[in-house]
C-alpha cells in the first residue's frame, strides 16, 4: 500500500541528481543600467567556478553598441583562459578542463568572433543562438525570419563544430510571447527537434519572461522527453517575475529534467 506513495514511482523520470549551470555574469547582469566593472566579472566568474560551478556562461559576444555591459567580453575571458587561474584551480583542487565555458552569440558574426578567440586559446567551449517559436518575437530578438535563421544557424553550427566549439540551440516563447500572446508547445517541441536535425550539441527551452506555468511546464517537458529521451540533451531556464518560477522548477523535475540554469 505504502508504495503507492512513492515520489519516484508517482514521478518515475525524475532524476536524482542536477545539474545547475550559472548564468549570474552574463543574464544575471545583461540589463543592468550602469556598466559592471570587467574587474568584477572576472571577479564573480572566478569565484563561482572555485565554488563548484562547473557549466558557466562568461558574456555576450554580440555588438556591443547593442549590449554595451559586454563591451570587456575579450578581456573578461582571457581572464578565465589565464594561467594564473588555472593555477588556482589546480590549487583549490578544480578541474579546469571539466569546465564548460558558454558564450551567447545570437548572430554569426557573434559565433566568428568565438571562433577567433578560440584560436587565440581564450574562446568558449559552447556558444548558443536562439529561435523563438512567435515569428514576430523572433524578428525583433535577431532581426531575420525564422526561415533565414535556420540557414544561418545550420552554417554556424558547421563551423562551431570545425573549430572544437558545441552549440546550445535554444527555443524561446514557449509557454508564451510578449509580443504575440499564445503559443503552442507542439511548435517548441518541433523547434527542439530541428535544431538536433542540424547538429545542436543540446537546446535550452527558455521562458525568458515568466509565462510559463507548472501545469504546462510539466507537460511540455513531457512532450520533450516522450520525443527526445536524453535528459542530458535539454536544459531548463525559467525567470522569477510573478513568483512562481519555484513551482515550475519542480514541474521540470518531475518531467524527468536534471539540467537547469540559474543566478
């Protein structure tokens, strides 16, 4: 009788352990008013990486006439790449080579620019671009169709890949877009599947502003896993805006994700 009330048979895809990817440097200071130090990007990224973090996004490559608080992105990650960190590392007993450093670079001059760096051996190990299921939000984000982004996303990922770097596809207005109201999640999962058709290493499903809701968060991971079962394939990244976010955490766990992102 009692096992009726076991959590793991109610929720039988949930996983024991996460993984928590820290986004706190990059999405955790990308709308902030006043330009943070590059002294304490660094600063924070070091520290979180010593503290255990292990799956890290360092900065934005893109314009900086766009985004101006990543204007220092080049200094910020020869800092990371530096040898004085990673002998710190070595030191404090981090392995530095277990370290996924994320570079988001929504267009492809963004991802030519992480290929240059990593030829200067201080680029990323994993960059990402993002598609949004809305056409209309979709162009406001990245300024093209969604058809002429696949293209451009397919060619990036080639050439990511040529140069040693993975590619993060992420999937965004899944539960809902600012701009156009409703959106279905059979469109997202379709997205999903596309982006692996293309090459994607994994997909980040994004609700970039807090639409989302436990109920649909749940079945929509569920959809994901039903279509592409590798957990280790997908990641979670919500925003706290109505104060439900926690609750849609759970909805993930109990889908089966073990990936999230956080600040």
């Amino acid at each position: 009788m009692t096992d009726n009330y076991d959590y793991w048979k109610i929720f039988p895809r949930m996983p024991t352990k996460v993984t928590i990817g820290d986004i706190t440097i990059r999405d955790g200071l990308q709308h902030e008013e006043k330009f943070i130090s590059t002294a304490a990007k660094i600063f924070y990224g070091q520290e979180l990486i010593v503290a255990g973090a292990r799956e890290i996004e360092i900065t934005n490559l893109g314009n900086p006439a766009g985004i101006p608080q990543f204007r220092d992105a080049e200094q910020v990650f020869t800092a990371m790449r530096s040898d004085a960190f990673k002998t710190r590392c070595a030191r404090e007993g981090v392995p530095y080579d277990e370290i996924v450093m994320t570079a988001v670079t929504i267009r492809e001059p963004a991802v030519d620019k992480a290929i240059e760096m990593k030829k200067k051996g201080i680029g990323p190990d994993r960059v990402l671009m993002m598609v949004s299921t809305d056409p209309e939000h979709h162009f406001a984000n990245s300024g093209t169709t969604l058809s002429q982004y696949w293209r451009e996303a397919e060619r990036c990922i080639q050439k990511a890949r040529d140069a040693g770097i993975r590619m993060c596809g992420t999937v965004s207005t899944i539960w809902g877009s600012p701009i156009s109201g409703a959106t279905k999640l059979e469109d997202a999962v379709e997205f999903t599947k596309r982006w692996f058709a293309i090459g994607a290493h994994d997909v980040e499903h994004a609700d970039h502003d807090g639409s989302a809701n436990a109920a649909d968060v749940y079945r929509y991971f569920s959809m994901i896993l039903d279509a592409m079962p590798n957990p280790d394939a997908h990641l979670c990244h919500l925003h706290e805006t109505k104060r439900i976010a926690s609750s849609s955490i759970l909805a993930a766990l109990h889908a089966g994700i073990s990936r999230f992102e956080g600040t």
